[in-house]
C-alpha cells in the first residue's frame, strides 16, 4: 500500500506546488481557483477528470459558478501520498 507523506515530506512538496495549502482538519491538500465563468471553470474540471482517470486517482472538489475548491487526500492511505503531489502538479501545470 501506497504511504502517506511525513509532515517534514508534505511541506517539503507543499512549498514546491503553488497555492496549495494543507487543510485544517485532515490530512490533505487543499487549493482555491477562480475562473472568469462557469465555462472556464468547467473546462478546466474537464481537463482534471480525464488526468484523474488516467491516473485512477480523483480530486474531492466543490464548485460554484466560476470557483472550483479541490481537496487531495489518498483515501487508502488515509493521507498525503505522493500521488496527490502528482495530481497537484499536474493542476499547477493547466493553471500556470
Ligand atoms: N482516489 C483517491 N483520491 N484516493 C484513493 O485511494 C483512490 C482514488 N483509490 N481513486 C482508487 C480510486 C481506488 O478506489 C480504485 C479501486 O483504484
């Protein structure tokens, strides 16, 4: 089973993702987007499905209009794993 992230680990690639923060109540990662409409936002969740599928690995996320909330946790390893800095990265990188 995939392991969880030391808290030394998770802030080491937390300062190299941009504007990820790591949640308050759980161990997770978490970023807020914002987006000109709901097309742009939708777009961009599009693009994030097809990687997540790929990957089989899939955001908790939460939108509203032009706001799209995204929550990584592994959920087998009950925390930050290194496929949610995976995932990250990849947002960070259709963000840029
Ligand atoms: N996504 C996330 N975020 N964590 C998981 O542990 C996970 C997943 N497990 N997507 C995958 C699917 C698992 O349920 C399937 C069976 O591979």
């Amino acid at each position: 089973m995939i392991q969880k992230l030391t808290s030394e680990e998770r802030a080491g690639q937390i300062a190299q993702l941009h504007g990820w923060q790591a949640a308050a109540n759980r161990d997770a990662i978490e970023r807020n987007f914002e987006f000109a409409d709901f097309n742009e936002a939708f777009g961009f969740m599009a693009r994030v499905a097809i990687k997540a599928q790929e990957m089989d690995h899939h955001p908790e996320w939460f939108n509203v209009y032009n706001k799209v909330n995204i929550t990584l946790s592994t959920h087998e390893a009950d925390g930050v794993t290194q496929r949610d800095i995976e995932l990250a990265s990849f947002i960070d990188s259709i963000t840029a």
